[in-house]
C-alpha cells in the first residue's frame, strides 16, 4: 500500500500547490508520451524541458513518465519496436535502410531503428491521447474530492 499512498499524496500536493484538474491532466499525459519516448536515457531531460517550456507539474510529468522504468524498459521498448515494425513494413509497406546488422555483437539479426522510433513516438500519442479524457475526469473527481474535504475540514475547526 505504500506506491498507492504516495502517489495520492503526490497528487494531493500538486493541488494543493495550485495545480488545477487540466494542467495535472496534461502533465500526466505528457509525462505518458514521455515513457513511451523511444530515447533511452533521455526521459530527465525531457521531463524537465517540458516543465522548463510549458510550465507543467514537474512530481505528475515525472510519475507518469516513471512507469518506463527499469523494470518496466523491455517490454515498453519491445512494445515500440513491435508496433513500429507493424506500422513501417507491413501497414505502410516501407523498406527501410536504418537496419543495424546486431549479429557480430548478439549473434542474432538485425534490427530496424525506424521501426523503433516510429512506433515509440507514435504510440506515446496514441497513450495521451486516449488517456487524456479519463485522466481529466480522474483529476477532476480528486479535486472535487479533496476540496469537499478541505472544507469539512474548516467546519470542524
């Protein structure tokens, strides 16, 4: 129980620190396209260009974008790569030249690096904006939730 409990506190403080129910809703959802991000090692720095230029909530961008963590990378990564290989070869019918032959370093074949990116950025699209309109009535239901409590909180004082 102790994830649960902190993020709720994580999201008690955004609010409390002014956050309103659209700007949390779209941290959260930049922070997913984030995670689904096909450049390893750069999710910090993205986190914080995105709050630097946006202004977004730096605690809700940085815990959705940590559900790719290292626990979570392979099957994100080989997500993106599925997807994209689906998408550039067989649904778009492309042949591409960005093939890293991987058999002198793994032994295996090779490996379309399109394929990766294309189906990285794509998908964490496809994350926002689906996840968009569910997280703004979660966000808006925490905050009308969290007010009613702040106000039964000053009746009891």
């Amino acid at each position: 129980m102790f994830g649960k409990e902190k993020i709720k506190k994580i999201i008690k403080k955004a609010f409390d620190s002014g956050g309103s129910p659209e700007n949390l809703t779209m941290a959260f959802c930049v922070g997913l396209f984030i995670a689904f991000s096909p450049f390893p090692g750069g999710h910090t720095v993205m986190i914080l260009l995105v709050r630097w230029f946006f202004g977004l909530n730096l605690p809700v961008l940085f815990l959705a974008a940590s559900l790719n963590n290292p626990w979570t990378m392979i099957p994100f990564y080989s997500l993106d790569y599925v997807f994209g290989y689906w998408l550039v070869h067989s649904f778009l019918g492309c042949s591409s030249s960005w093939e890293i032959s991987l058999a002198k370093v793994f032994g295996s074949g090779k490996i379309c690096l399109m394929s990766f990116f294309v189906g990285g950025n794509v998908l964490g699209l496809l994350a926002a904006f689906v996840s968009y309109p569910i997280m703004k009535i979660v966000f808006k239901k925490m905050s009308i939730r969290l007010q009613k409590n702040k106000i039964n909180e000053v009746s009891v004082l």
